[in-house]
C-alpha cells in the first residue's frame, strides 16, 4: 500500500468474524510479534516468507501464490491454499 511517496506493507490478522489491519513499513517478524507479543495461535496460514514462518503452535498453511496474487485477489486466494506436504 502507498503511504505517502512509500510503499508499506497491510498486514491482516484474522479470526472468525473480527480482523485487525496493521500497516507497517517493513514485513519482518517484528510487527507480527508486536502484534502477538508471546501469545501465539493454533494455526496460520501465510506465504513462505521467513518472517511469517514458526507462529502456529499446531499447523501452518503455506500457500505461495498469495505472494504473486495482485490485492484483489488475494482473498479468493487465501481460501485456496494447499497444505504443505
């Protein structure tokens, strides 16, 4: 997303019926983890960046193409993840 003259990261934390929009300048583990502090969720479901990886407690659902999908598509997308093998 533009936020002024540059391009921030919209991070998407879900559940349910309730979601928190997070925008942040960069996408490292630390926004996550500021979000999250130690708490951590039964399951996550992200691309295979290094920064989204070891958040879920039980299961993490890596789908690859939401990385390359364009903003409007991404959320048709997330409910087309494959599991990884």
């Amino acid at each position: 997303m533009r936020v002024g003259k540059g391009n921030w990261w919209l991070w998407v934390f879900h559940h349910a019926d309730s979601a928190v929009f997070i925008a942040a300048k960069h996408r490292s583990k630390a926004v996550v983890h500021a979000f999250l502090g130690d708490w951590r969720p039964d399951y996550w479901i992200s691309d295979r960046y290094g920064g989204q990886m070891g958040w879920a407690t039980r299961e993490h659902q890596v789908c690859s193409r939401i990385s390359s999908a364009t903003s409007n598509t991404r959320s048709t997308l997330a409910t087309r993840c494959s599991r990884p093998a």
